[in-house]
C-alpha cells in the first residue's frame, strides 16, 4: 500500500500539488489523470525520488520514504515522461546499467531481457544506440528496463506514447499480470478510454489538487452510459467547475 499524505509541492511561485492525500492499494491497477500541468508528473516524480516535496509525506507498506528511501527504490520500477535519455548508450548498455544498479542475478537478468526484448521486438536493436531509436524504440527501450528487475511496484508516466499497436497491446497484458499477482501498477495517461479499460481505480488532479479518488465503477456509476472521458472533462475540463465537481462526487467521500 502507497500512502501520499498532505503532499504539496511549490515551484517558485507555482503551487504544482495542494495538499494531497490518497492511498493506493496493493494489487491494483491505479490510473492518474488530469491535463497537462495538473500534478500527475510531479506526483510519480515525489514516489520514485527524483523531487522533494516540498511538505507532506509518503509511505510504502508503511515505511517512510524519507526514512527508507534506497531499500524502497529498488522495489520500484519507473518509465520517465520522455525516453529521450542515455541516448550515447546502447540498449544494451542501458539495460546493462538497470541490471547494475538493482543488483540483478545474471541468470535471472538473461532471462528476464530476453524475454522482454522479444516481447517488444527490440531483441536485433539491443547493440544500437538510443539515439539511432525512433521514439517508440526509445520507449521500448525504456519500458525494457523499468521491467527488468521485476519490481513490485511500477509507476509508469503515459508509458504508452509512441509504441505501435502490438506493443501497448503486450504492456496492457503485463500491467494486468502484475496487478493479478497482488502487487501495484500505477500509471499516467491522457487516453481516457486506456484509463476505462485498465484501471482498478484513478485519481483525477486540477491544477495540483486532487477532485476525486476512489473507483472507475463508481465514478462511472454517477452518469449511467456515459464513458469516462465524458465524465472526466466534465470535472477536470474547460467547463468544469465546483457544483459539477460535487455533483459526480456524488457523497461518496473519495475526496
């Protein structure tokens, strides 16, 4: 279980998170939405250590990132919002550096890059380097060793943009798989339809503040026959305002 507690982040004079507070329980599949600027980068970036929260605190499994930082970024596997990174490296050597830093055995690490090498059909591309990539290649590329370790938490920032059609087909297969064994698969998209058909449950951020957690059924629930992007633009989007807000909340008490 994640548990983002009073988080709040300030850039300057930008507020990019206003006091969140949510959990994620294991096992699920947990969808971040929001346009862009809303928080959703910001908030996978305070998990996986690369930004300090401003105040607030997260816990996994109860311990405090703060406190257990190294032991917790192992268990964790992160895609970036770009793959546009190492791109003087190899594949390989990019992967070589993942298998490293998570102190992968070798046997294991053999078997694991083969296997998702073919999957992704990066398997002839392994010696090239990520520069000579498309950006669907370096998202594969990235993907690749985000998954090489087999951590139990992935937190994948729209890991989707850019893959071709088998590709996001195989990832939706082994995000479901993950989830199924009782671990967590937290992800960002601005595909609304991805989001309806994967997510366990979401959270949806407006200019850094979170305006529902809970459920896809449930919310869902508060429109009968009405999809999720439609229910989505009317909290977060351009005509979105408090009573709408309040109105698909419906009292549920996800906020």
């Amino acid at each position: 279980m994640i548990t983002f507690n009073h988080l709040q982040k300030v850039y300057e004079s930008t507020q990019a998170l206003k006091d969140l507070s949510l959990t994620i329980p294991n096992g699920k599949i947990f969808g971040f939405l929001g346009h862009n600027g809303a928080g959703k980068s910001t908030t996978l970036k305070s998990l996986v250590s690369i930004i300090e929260p401003t105040s607030g605190s997260i816990a996994v499994d109860g311990y405090e990132l703060a406190e257990h930082r190294l032991d917790i970024k192992r268990r964790i596997g992160y895609v970036p919002d770009s793959p546009d990174m190492f791109l003087e490296l190899t594949a390989n050597d990019y992967w070589d550096l993942i298998a490293s830093a998570y102190q992968i055995p070798k046997e294991k690490r053999e078997r694991r890059q083969a296997e998702l090498a073919q999957l992704f059909d990066m398997t002839a591309h392994a010696d090239s380097p990520i520069g000579d990539f498309s950006h669907g290649m370096r998202q594969k590329t990235i993907v690749i060793g985000a998954l090489l370790p087999d951590p139990d938490i992935w937190v994948l920032d729209e890991p989707m943009t850019g893959l071709d059609p088998q590709a996001i087909y195989d990832l939706k297969q082994l995000m479901r798989s993950h989830a199924a064994k009782g671990k967590t698969v937290i992800f960002s998209t601005h595909v609304l339809a991805t989001a309806q058909e994967l997510c366990d449950e979401l959270a949806i951020l407006r200019h850094g503040e979170l305006i529902y957690t809970g459920s896809v059924k449930q919310l869902l629930s508060t429109m009968p026959d009405a999809s999720l992007e439609t229910i989505y633009l009317k909290m977060a989007g351009r005509q979105a305002d408090q009573a709408t807000v309040n109105d698909l909340e419906g009292g549920t008490g996800n906020v």
